[in-house]
C-alpha cells in the first residue's frame, strides 16, 4: 500500500529538519502495516535511520510523533513522542 503524506511543516519544524540533515517523505510504499483509522501517519520524516510518523492519538485528541517499527513482517508505530524536542532528547 502506498501512503501519501502532508509536506508542510511549521518554521521550528523545518529547523529542527534542517538542522538533523532529515529527509521529508512525501510518501512511502509499505507492504503489511497495523495501522488503526487513526493510526495512519499525516506527515513523515527520516532522522538518522528511523522513519518518523506524525499520528493521531485517540486517547489524548492530539497528534504525536512515534518510531516506525516492523515487528513479524507487520509495520507499526512504537515509541510516541509529543514534539519533535522530545524525540531529539531520547534518541
């Protein structure tokens, strides 16, 4: 399946991307994922080999960045983050 991703970014965003040499994807192809209706990435990014998925929280109503991670062949996302601050901090 392939994903489509938004590509604006605020001006802190675009530092903080500028900055980490990040690469903006404007989409990818994924082949198994277990991504819930919400779970369905709006923008994305590479930082120093993670693929970083912006997703919605439903328990919080807020959108968080979070790992993308392949467990038994399946995409998923693990290690939420709530700024891009606080990703840089622990990784």
């Amino acid at each position: 399946m392939r994903f489509k991703f938004d590509t604006e970014y605020s001006e802190k965003e675009m530092e903080f991307l500028t900055e980490n040499n990040c690469q903006i994807l404007s989409e990818i192809k994924l082949s198994r994922t277990d991504f819930s209706k919400y779970g369905i990435p709006r923008r994305m990014f590479k930082y120093y080999g993670f693929y970083m998925g912006e997703v919605f929280d439903d328990e919080t109503g807020e959108y968080l960045w979070g790992i993308l991670s392949k467990w038994k062949g399946v995409y998923h996302f693990s290690s939420f983050y709530e700024d891009l601050e606080s990703l840089e901090e622990e990784l």
